[in-house]
C-alpha cells in the first residue's frame, strides 16, 4: 500500500530501507507528508535522479510506523520541521536534513556526502 504519492520510489517498511541502504552506495530518502515543505524537496530529488545516476532516491511516508526508524534515528534529534531527510553511504547515515531543503541545498548535500 502507498502512502505517498510521489513520483520517486517509496519504501514502505523499515525491512525495505535496511536491504536498500545495505545495497546501495548511495541513497537519499526523503521522509515526509504530501505538504508544502516536503512536496518541493521530492520534485527536486525527482529533478536530480537522472543527474546523480549513482544515488538511489526514495521517499518514506512521516506517519507510517515503519518510518519510525528515521523519526527516531540519533541523527535526527530535536528535529522539527518535515521532511526529515536521510543520505546514507555505503549503509550509514552521512548526512540528515530537516525541513524544506533548496536545490542548492540539496545538490550541495550529494555533493559532499554522497559523491
């Protein structure tokens, strides 16, 4: 069942964002609701897919139980504003983001944390 309704790939449990991150390199998840603050940052992601061929892009839906493990991730402390934003290398968490994020903001991120 989906959540979101993105045009990125979603992952719907936290079994799912273990195996993706295991077999990833390179992987950004955007956690978060259809709203005014996440619904920019996913078009981006969306816009930069093609661009960044070595990252793996997802969102995660804030609300699901499943997402429990990025709500609830150390880095992620004190966190207020969605979307919360992971970038995981080589299957650990390099870089997390809170609230809207610009392209530049973004690009910069991949840049420095997943290139």
């Amino acid at each position: 069942m989906k959540y979101l309704r993105t045009n990125i790939q979603e992952i719907e449990t936290a079994a799912e964002l273990q195996k993706i991150i295991n077999e990833n390199e390179n992987v950004m998840v955007c956690c978060g609701r259809m709203g005014p603050m996440c619904i920019p940052v996913y078009e981006i992601m969306e816009e930069l897919e093609e661009e960044y061929d070595n990252v793996k892009f997802y969102s995660m839906a804030f609300d699901s139980p499943e997402s429990n493990v990025i709500r609830s991730a150390p880095e992620c402390r004190g966190f207020m504003g969605l979307p919360f934003t992971m970038y995981y290398k080589d299957g650990k968490v390099a870089k997390a983001t809170t609230s809207i994020q610009s392209m530049p903001q973004v690009k910069a991120n991949l840049d420095e944390y997943l290139s």
